[in-house]
C-alpha cells in the first residue's frame, strides 16, 4: 500500500524485507530515505539503523507498530529523522517525507518525478533522476496506511 502510493506519488520505491536484503539492495544501489519497521526478522530496525547512521547519511525514517514514547523517543535518539505509528495517513507519511528531503536537498542525488510520469514508481537506475525511497518491513508488503 505504502509502496504502490509513494511511486504513484513521483517516488521510485522498493521494498525489502530484512536487514541483510536491504544490504544488499543499498549495495546495488543507493536510497535516499528509508522507511523502516522496527519489528523484523534477523535484525531489528534500531540496529539497522545504527548501522546506516554510521555509516553514511540516508534519510531514516521510523514506520512502526511500535509506537510506546520510549520506543519513539529511542528511534529518534539513534539518528531516524522521523517517527511514524502505524496506521497512519499515507498524505501526511508523504509531507514528512518531502519535508526530509526538502532539508536533505543540498546534496541531491534524485528529484521527485510528476505524478503519472511513467517511469515514477519504478526503481531508477544509477543514471535515473527519481528520488529513491527503500521501505523495509515484515513482510514487506506489509500494510501501513489508513
């Protein structure tokens, strides 16, 4: 749901559905944000994110069931940009996305396509000019909107 909204949106989307399959994607090819769930298998999300927030500068952004304010608070405190309970409004999900980046955009790496564009929803590839988002969830088709 997430995903078929955020690429009718503009935004090139793929889904994962572990820590070590979101490794391997972001070894093909880079995201600009993640949405990610804290509660999968292998790896939990705070540990991935640890991980990305060392590593490098990738927008994190917590889309969770887990939505107690120490779970919130602690997201936050180990570097998400934002943090999300789900269900929740997949507009408002887009506007704190677009915000993120907005404030992310003195290194652009991709821009965000018009809607209805026909390669908007698809990955791009090294060369696409698309803003990539990488969601990462249990399953990874999982539901998160309203």
């Amino acid at each position: 749901m997430v995903a078929e909204y955020l690429g009718g949106h503009g935004y090139a989307v793929r889904a994962v559905g572990t820590g070590s399959a979101l490794d391997a994607s972001l070894a093909e090819e880079p995201a600009d944000l993640i949405l990610l769930d804290l509660n999968l298998p292998e790896e939990n999300g705070l540990s991935i994110a640890r991980r990305l927030k060392s590593s490098g500068t990738t927008a994190i952004v917590f889309l969770t069931g887990a939505g107690e304010a120490t779970d919130r608070i602690v997201g936050l405190e180990i570097g998400a940009d934002d943090y999300l309970v789900k269900p929740c409004d997949l507009r408002e999900l887009k506007a704190r996305i677009g915000a993120i980046l907005r404030r992310n955009q003195s290194t652009p790496r991709f821009r965000q396509a018009p809607p209805g564009t026909p390669s908007a929803g698809s990955w791009p590839s090294a060369k696409s000019p698309w803003t990539s988002i990488t969601i990462v969830s249990s399953p990874p088709t999982a539901r998160y909107g309203t």
